[in-house]
C-alpha cells in the first residue's frame, strides 16, 4: 500500500456511536444461498436509540456545526427517516435544540398515530413540521432557510444538515468506517470481493467508495438503490466526493506524499449503483421484500429494514441467486440499520406470518 493512511489529518468529531460495529459471517444464510460467502458489517448495533450509519456521519458532521458555533440542528427527510431521528436523539444528548422538517403529513402516514422513528423524534423533543409531500419537494430549500432565518431573528445561529447528512462533512462518516472495515479484515484474514450497501443520499455509498480506495480493499463497492436511478447516484455521489475533495484535499497531503495515485479520481470511476430493485418507489415495500427480512429475521436473528436494508438486501440475494455473482468468494453487506421503520409495517408483517 502506498497510502499511509495513518498520516492522514482527521478533522473534527464527537463520539456517539458505540463503534467499533462486529463483522459476523452468515453461514446458514451462505449455505442456503449456495453463493458466495456473506458478512454483515453491523452498523445496526452503533447504538440503541442512534442505530444505524446517520449517526456515523453525525459524528462529524455535528462537531462541525458546533465548531462553527451553531446552537440549534435543523434537517429534512421523510416521515419515518432515520437520519432525523438519529438527529433528534444526537440533539437531546448534547442538549442541542433540533427542528426537523418532514415530508409527509401526519394522516398521509400509514396510520394517523406517531410510530417507529416518529415517535422517537417527539420522544426527544425535537420540533416537528409537517409539510405536504407536493410543498416540500417544490420548496425545501426555501422551508429550511426561513426555518434557519426564524432562528436568526431570536439571535440562535441554526446550522442545517442536508438529506441524510449526504455531502462533503458528513462523508468522513464512511471513510472512518473504512479504516474499521480494514481492522475487521484484517483480523478475519479476509479479503472481500465486494461490499454492498442500500443508498438512498449516496453519502453512505460515496464515503465506502472513496475509503476503499484510500484503504486499497482491491473491491467493488456497490450500492442497491432504494429510490432514484443510477444516473442520479453517479451524480449525486461524483457531488459528495468531489465537495469532499475541495474542503479537505489538504488534510491528505501527507498521506499521500509518497504516492502518485489519484485516489479521489480513482474513487470518481468506481461508483456503482444497481437501481433495479427499488419496486414502487421510496419506502414502499413489496411483500418479496417482506418475506425476505422474515427469512433473515428467523435464519440469523438479524433483522433488517422495509425502506434501506430489506430492500438492498432482497437485491443482493436476487442477484446471488441469479447466478451474477458466482465469481465471487466473499460479499461484505454493510447493515445500516433502520429497525424502528419495521414497525409502522405491523399489519403487512403480520398478515405475512399467519
Ligand atoms: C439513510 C439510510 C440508508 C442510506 O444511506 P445514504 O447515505 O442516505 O445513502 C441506508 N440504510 C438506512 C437504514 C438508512 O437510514
């Protein structure tokens, strides 16, 4: 390896995730695919109410917010987003006010009642507005600046943290995720062939793709898209990683010295996205999705996602059991945890298991 990647300057960041997360390898999942051998990167169990891979990006991207000086946390997403709630609970630990903006209204949702990551939200205190699904989509930068500008007028500077902490900051998120993937493969003596991830901001997927190449895993990171095609994500996370570069080129001056390689170019040519099983749309599950998240539930007590991992994961066994990936030893899945969006999915569970 010609990176010395140890060399390179970390910026800063809180510690809010219980890391570092288990690698675990799925012998009776690879057995009865009779595939490639699977792990799991359990990004779940990064923590009870902060479960799952926003608050990994969190982590820098909120020690930015408070570098800056920004008292209060404003963000976006949908109703059942993870990332906002993750948001609220990091608010409510470091005593940070969070004001979250969500698509959706509460009688659009599912049941008229708070759930999953809702009710957790309201649990934290955040502050919740709710705007029509058309509003949002059409102004959600002009509702995140008034709400940001409403703060200045009170005299609180506001900071507002993108979609799913999806941008230059918060991909730092999955590149220090990278330098605990290298740990974990070391001490497994594995080598893997591929890493899969659900991607739905891309931050996730353009932190992973960028750390493989500075870590040199010699693999293909793939993201299974949970909405949007693959032309979006090439954009999206060319965006990411290129906003990256420009902030924070020079904290990798020393890591790179030695060397002659363009790792951000190189990361840039290796993005890919398989944009085939997102169904009918964002958060919208199948009952094939649903089936395969029992499946998993009951085979390796592991339990996944309707809108991010079930999704991804369904992709990744059609794949495998398609034959694409017959080439392949060993296929990392990075669990990104999500489990409190299960629970607005009661009554389709339950009609799937009687
Ligand atoms: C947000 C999220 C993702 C997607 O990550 P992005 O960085 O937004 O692409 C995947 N899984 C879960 C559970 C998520 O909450």
């Amino acid at each position: 390896m010609t990176i010395k990647t140890d060399l390179i300057d970390w910026p800063a960041k809180l510690d809010l995730a219980l890391l570092p997360t288990p690698l675990q390898r799925l012998d009776r999942l690879s057995a009865k695919l009779g595939g490639p051998t699977i792990w799991i990167k359990r990004d779940d169990l990064s923590g009870s109410l902060l479960s799952g891979n926003k608050v990994r990006k969190l982590e820098f991207t909120v020690a930015h917010a408070k570098a800056e000086g920004s008292e209060v946390l404003i963000t976006c997403g949908g109703l059942q987003s993870n990332h906002c709630r993750a948001t609220a609970v990091v608010g409510a630990q470091l005593g940070m006010p969070v004001h979250l903006v969500l698509r959706g209204t509460l009688d659009e949702a599912n049941n008229a009642e708070l759930d999953g990551n809702l009710l957790l939200d309201h649990l934290a205190g955040a502050k919740v507005d709710y705007y029509a699904r058309e509003d949002y989509q059409k102004n959600l930068k002009n509702i995140l600046d008034r709400v940001k500008e409403d703060y200045r007028l009170n005299v609180q500077k506001a900071h507002i943290i993108p979609t799913g902490a999806s941008d230059g900051i918060g991909l730092w998120g999955y590149v220090a995720a990278c330098k605990e993937l290298a740990e974990n493969f070391r001490s497994n003596q594995l080598s893997p062939d591929l890493i899969v991830t659900a991607t739905g901001s891309g931050g996730t997927q353009a932190g992973l793709t960028l750390g493989a190449k500075l870590y040199d895993f010699g693999c293909e990171v793939l993201g299974f898209a949970v909405c949007d095609d693959n032309a979006y994500f090439k954009r999206k996370v060319t965006a990411d990683i290129t906003e990256f570069k420009v902030r924070y080129s020079h904290r990798f001056n020393d890591a790179l010295a030695s060397t002659d390689q363009d790792v951000f170019a190189e990361a840039l040519m290796a993005i890919h996205t398989n944009d085939h099983y997102i169904g009918d749309g964002y958060a919208i599950a199948s009952d094939d999705v649903l089936e395969s998240i029992i499946m998993l539930s009951r085979l390796e007590g592991i339990v996944l996602d309707p809108v991010y991992t079930g999704k991804a994961f369904h992709g990744l066994i059609q794949e495998i059991q398609q034959g694409r990936f017959d080439h392949l030893k060993n296929i990392v899945f990075v669990h990104t945890g999500g489990g409190f969006g299960l629970f607005p999915y009661k009554d389709r569970l339950q009609k799937l298991m009687t």
